[in-house]
C-alpha cells in the first residue's frame, strides 16, 4: 500500500519535480502516491495547503517564510524540506525600451543594462510616467531578484520606477498593453511573450545572483511531522526526478509530458527551451544557450540552506519597511529544514554538504566543500554587484544595502 | 452593504448574483472583465468582496489589499480564526472573500454561507450537464452499434439491442462499453465507410 501525497502546484515548468517524479514512476517505486493538484494563482495554491486539501505544495520561496512570520493572513509556521529549484526566471521587456539597454542579439549585462535603465528611468520620471514592472508575486523570489538589481543600480523600487503584480499567464498581455515596461516572470511565460514578438529577455535572475533559491517544498509544520516517512521517500523520488530532468536524452520526453493539459498545457517546443538551458532572446534569433538557467539538480541545488531562508528575509525587511527583529529572523531561519533532507538521503549515493548554512557569493570558483557524505564541489554562486551574504551579521548586511 | 462578485465565468456571477439578491440592504457589483479589475474595484468601494478560487488575478487582488492598507477602508481575506469551518467550506466551494476591516461577522457569515450554497448549487448544476452530455453520447454510440449489428447480421432493432445488452450482462459490462467494443472491432476489420 502506498501513501498518498497531494501536491499543489501552479503549471510553470519548475513545477517539474514532482511532475516528473509522478509520471516516471519514480514515486511509486518509493511506494508513494502522488496526487496533483493545479491552481491558477499562489493565494489558492497556499489556501489550499492551509486548509488541508494539499499536503505539500510547489511555492515561491518567500511566500513560505511570509506565511510563517504572518505577513498578509494569520501566522501558521511552514517547513521547507526541499528546494525545487533555483533561478529559471528572466526579465522580460518592451522591445524598445530592451534596445537601449542591451546589444541586440546578446544578453544583457546586470551593471551596464541597470546603468542604462537607471538614465531611462530619469527620464520617465520626469515625465510623470515612471517606468513599470510586473512580478508574479509581492512574495517571489522574482520580486526580491528585480528589487535587488534595480536597487544595487541606484533604481529605488517604488520611488523611481513602479513595481505591480501581474498574473504569470497574463504577462504576455500586460506588455503588449503597455500596462508594463518589464515583466520578472518564470517560464514559459518569458518565451510566451517572445514568441508572441510583445518584448525581448534582457537578463536572466542568474546573472543577478548566480544561485538563487527559486521555487520550495513547502507543508504545514504538523504535517510534516506526521507524513515524515511519506515525504522522506518522496525527497528520493525528486531526487531522482531531477537525474533524469538534467539528462538531455530525456528533454524532448519530458517537455511533452510537462506541456500536457493537466500540467502546464502549453506549447513543448516553448517549454524544451527552458530545459536545455537555450532561450531565444527575441523572435526568431538564434536560441542562446545560457548554462545554469534553470538549476534543479546537480551540486546542492535541492538543499535547503539557512543562510537561503535567512537572505530572504533579510529582503523582506527591506522591501517590506519592517523592522528588523531576531525572533523573526530565527523563525523564518527555521523554515527551512536540512534535517529532513539529510534523514532522507543518508545512506543514498547523494552527496550532503557538511554545513547547513553558507557565506552566499562567497564562491568564485569551483570548491570542495566538506561533505557529511559523498564528494560535493560548489562553483560560483556571486551576487553580480559582488556582495556577500554572512548568515551570521543579518543587520550588518542590511545596513550595507542600498 | 456594498458585494463585488469577480468572476471570469458570466454565467456562474449570475447564479451567485440571483442568490445574494435576496438578502436585503444590499448592492451588487459584478466583475467579468479582467482588464481594469484593480481600478474598478477601488471605484466599487466594496464592503465585502467574492472571488473564485480559479481566479489567475487573485494575487493582483491581494496585493491591492496589501498596498491600500493605508487607505481609508483596508479589506483583509476574511480569515477570522474563530471561524475556520465556515473559511473551509468556501474554499471547499471555491469561493474565496475578502471583507472591510471591522464588518461585523454577524453580517458576514450568513452572506458568506450563501454564497458557498450558490457556488456548490453552480458546481453541481455543471456535473449535472457533464452527466446528460455524457448520456447523449451514449446513445449516440449505442444507436451506431445497433446499425452495425442490423446490417451485418441483418438483425431486427429490438434483436440488435437484445444482443448488445446480453452481451452487457454476460461480461458485467455497461451496455455503451459493449457498444463502443463492437464499434471498434467493426472499423478495424474494415467495417467502417
């Protein structure tokens, strides 16, 4: 007999974990069942987990650390076992307004493209139109990864340009409405807009910060607790998932699945892009192959560091106007849950790191890292104005940010 | 007391408009139309405010109740702790709300129990028509197994029937299951023109 899970999910192709660890069989073999569930909108996704119709689901990674501190409903803590992914976002904008920031054909540079928008931004200011920007939500790690660069380019959000929601199906829309100026969007909606020919990728959330944490596992704290064993096995399962997700043997079999009906139901061809790591940066230009674009399984991607948890919240203090607070901080800290993970795969052929929680953009190069078990080698994982993240001085970091 | 009902779907707004009518001291506002929903919620001013939960612009919707906290009339999901059956229920229905800052839950609950009522009464009446859809096709399948065994067999209509519903309950079958089984095996010998 095996358990059953229900997960929730919003059709983006980082849901693809447990997708894929449904479709290949990979759950039940760890004698899980998966049942999944679709929404339309994060606020149904997080309903429905708060109020039991799912027992885990597929989240921004801020939205899970908001829900535990109180941010927008009642408090109720949520324990992250799994990181789903990281980065797979892009910016997203008007092909005119792109052109004036990048060389055409080329992805942007953060600095030289923030400097450029910067004067841009000037301008439309003064001309009572102040530029615009759509993310998916005011708890996305799309959001802070916007935020970040607009701000470490002397940009200040909501002062110096506007930055709104928008529905990720919509997004698309929203540019060719003018309603925005730029869109921080997840895929397929970057290349939606693409292929659609309403705007043209400047950067990807890569090339801000190098290893961003993305999309989560996120569940109910009791939850967690009673369908430990259930979800150990199904930590395995995505682990494995996400093997076969990296393997360009499998892209072709796995975009079909991803782009069916009841999961993304969208076009495969838009989706295999995201896969392979080769967008196209405007209609009909040659595909770019950007490595690292989405990153769902090799080095620690699926580990759930504090220090992640912790930047996090330092960027919801900031964006936010709270008050820095060490309870708050040591409650969103301990969101994220490496224990589980770690009991999960010991004993397994996947490496764990030593540590639970790092200096982020601290690593420049490829480096060792002591491991609990297996050999783990971590390369770079810099934020693109080179500033460094010490879980251990939270205000300190905070007091250094624009 | 002033209700926005969002919803996508014209024909569903409707069936939750016809219900909230009967309530008295009320006005009602529908909202189908994506474009603007921000807008037009603030020149709407509602004291409560229905949204389906398959709604893609609910995150537009929150956000707005985030940022206009600072306004005159903050609205907060209707998240009452006191009151968690009656918030699962709606999300059970689908429906989700949103309410003014200090409207009494006494007035909040009858109309939200409502419109749960008119969300569920709207979702059965769609199985409903799935079901009667489905039933069509039956016969329709029926009737072309029928036609093959009459003019293959030169069978009578009443025969033809009899043969397909014995066939049903040899095999502990649905009689439409045999049919679209003969339907099958008659276009892959090369039956079917």
């Amino acid at each position: 007999m095996s358990t059953e899970l229900a997960i929730g999910f919003l059709p983006l192709v980082d849901a693809c974990l447990p997708i894929l660890a449904r479709e290949h069989g990979f759950a039940e073999d760890e004698g899980v069942s998966l049942r999944l569930v679709k929404d339309m909108s994060w606020a149904t996704v997080l309903d429905r987990l708060l109020y039991g119709h799912s027992d885990a689901a597929h989240m921004v990674a801020p939205l899970a650390i908001a829900t535990t501190l109180g941010r927008g409903r009642p408090a109720q803590p949520l324990s992250v076992p799994f990181v789903l992914g990281l980065n797979g976002n892009a910016i997203t904008m008007r092909s005119e307004l792109a052109a004036q920031l990048r060389p055409a054909g080329q992805i942007g540079d953060p600095a030289t493209a923030g400097a450029a928008l910067a004067e841009i931004s000037k301008v439309r200011m003064a001309e009572g139109r102040p530029l615009r920007f759509g993310v998916v939500h005011r708890y996305s790690s799309h959001n802070y990864m916007l935020r970040y660069w607009l701000a470490a380019c002397g940009i200040r959000p909501d002062r110096d340009v506007e930055i709104t929601t928008v529905a990720p199906p919509f997004c698309a829309d929203a540019l060719e409405a003018g309603e925005v100026d730029g869109i921080c969007v997840g895929e397929p909606w970057n290349s939606v807009a693409v292929e659609r020919g309403v705007g043209e990728i400047v950067l990807m959330t890569a090339q801000i910060w190098r290893r961003g944490v993305e999309k989560v596992l996120a569940m109910r704290e009791p939850v967690l607790e009673v369908k430990r064993d259930a979800v150990e096995r199904l930590i395995r399962a995505m682990r494995r998932a996400g093997r076969h997700f990296v393997d360009p043997d499998n892209w072709e079999q796995n975009a079909a699945i991803l782009a069916r009906p009841e999961y993304l139901d969208g076009d495969a061809v838009l989706i295999r892009r995201a896969l392979s790591d080769r967008l196209l940066l405007a209609k009909d230009a040659k595909e770019l192959h950007y490595p690292d674009f989405m990153f769902q399984y090799r080095e620690a991607a699926n580990f759930p560091w504090v220090s992640q948890a912790k930047w996090l919240y330092t960027q919801m203090v900031r964006w936010d106007g709270m008050e820095f607070n060490p309870d708050d901080a040591n409650r969103a800290a301990r969101v994220f849950r490496p224990d589980v993970y770690r009991s999960a795969l010991l004993g397994t052929l996947d490496p764990l790191p030593g540590a639970s929680s790092k200096v982020e953009g601290s690593i420049a190069g490829p480096l060792a890292v002591g491991t609990q078990q297996g050999r783990m080698t971590l390369t770079s994982d810099r934020f693109f104005d080179d500033q460094v993240f010490d879980p251990e001085d939270l205000s300190g970091y905070l007091s250094r940010l624009p | 007391m002033r209700i926005a009902i969002i919803d996508e779907s014209a024909a569903r707004a409707s069936v939750i408009q016809e219900g909230l009518a009967a309530i008295d001291d009320c006005e009602l506002f529908v909202v189908t139309e994506r474009r603007g929903l921000v807008a037009r919620i603030e020149e709407i001013g509602p004291d409560i405010v229905l949204m389906d939960l398959g709604n893609p612009s609910r995150d537009v919707l929150e956000e707005y109740f985030v940022v206009s906290r600072a306004l005159a009339r903050p609205i907060a999901m209707f998240v009452d702790e006191s009151d968690d059956e009656s918030i699962a229920a709606s999300i059970e229905a689908g429906v989700s709300a949103y309410v003014v800052d200090g409207l009494a839950a006494g007035r909040i609950r009858p109309l939200l129990d409502l419109a749960v009522r008119r969300f569920n009464a709207f979702a059965r009446l769609q199985s409903d028509l799935a079901e009667a859809k489905g039933k069509l096709a039956e016969r329709d399948v029926i009737d072309k197994a029928k036609r093959i065994l009459m003019d293959t067999r030169s069978m009578t209509e009443p025969a033809a029937y009899a043969e397909l519903r014995g066939a049903a309950m040899n095999s502990g079958r649905r009689i439409a299951d045999i049919a679209e089984a003969v339907i099958t095996a008659h276009s892959l010998l090369g039956g079917a023109k």
